[in-house]
C-alpha cells in the first residue's frame, strides 16, 4: 500500500515536472501574444468595414456571400496580426542580451570556479 503511495506523489508526477511547468508557460505566453495580434485584427478589421476603406463594404454587402467574405476578411487579419505579434513576443524575449555589457548566468559560473 505504501509503495503505490510513493510512486503516485505529486513530485514524481511527469506532468509537474519542471519541463512541463516550462511548457506550460510558453503556451500560455504564445496563447496570449496570438490573442492580442487577434484583438488587434479585429478593431483594425471592423474600422475598415466601418469606414469603407476601398468600398469593401460596399462590395461585399451588395454580394450574396457577404457573409464568406465577412469571414475570409477576418481570418486573414486574424493570420496576419496574431503571426506578427507572436513573432514579436518571442523576438522580444531575447532583447535583454543585445547589451554588450550584459553577463549572463555561463560567465557568472565560470567566475564561481
């Protein structure tokens, strides 16, 4: 009975494990940079339909699939902005070590020895 206890301990789990927990956070990370490109499609896509920016509007409502078109409009913006705004997270991650005059966490631990 008790060794059935020991392998089922919360820090023996593989899903509690430090690389999960890592991986959990990147998905979150990337989740949320996609959402706010996503936020960003929308406003942009609804000023242009509300402005008329070309006579999308126009076009598409004097179409009968005004409704496809609606939707091929926003899920193109969705694609565009969400790709650009995770770009920009994961390529911001980065910038803290464009400073040369940063040392980071190998050269600390050579010091140390």
């Amino acid at each position: 009975m008790t060794s059935s206890d020991d392998r089922n301990s919360p820090q023996d789990d593989p899903r509690n494990s430090k690389a999960a927990r890592e991986g959990r956070l990147i998905i979150k990370f990337l989740i949320e940079h996609t959402a706010y490109g996503g936020f960003g499609a929308l406003v942009f896509g609804c000023l242009v339909l509300f402005f008329d920016v070309g006579g999308i509007y126009s076009l598409a409502m004097a179409s009968r699939d005004a409704p496809i078109f609606i939707f091929l409009l926003f899920f193109g913006l969705f694609i565009t902005f969400g790709g650009i705004s995770m770009g920009m997270g994961i390529m911001g991650l980065g910038s803290f070590s464009d400073d040369d005059r940063y040392r980071d966490e190998r050269t600390r631990q050579r010091d140390d020895d």
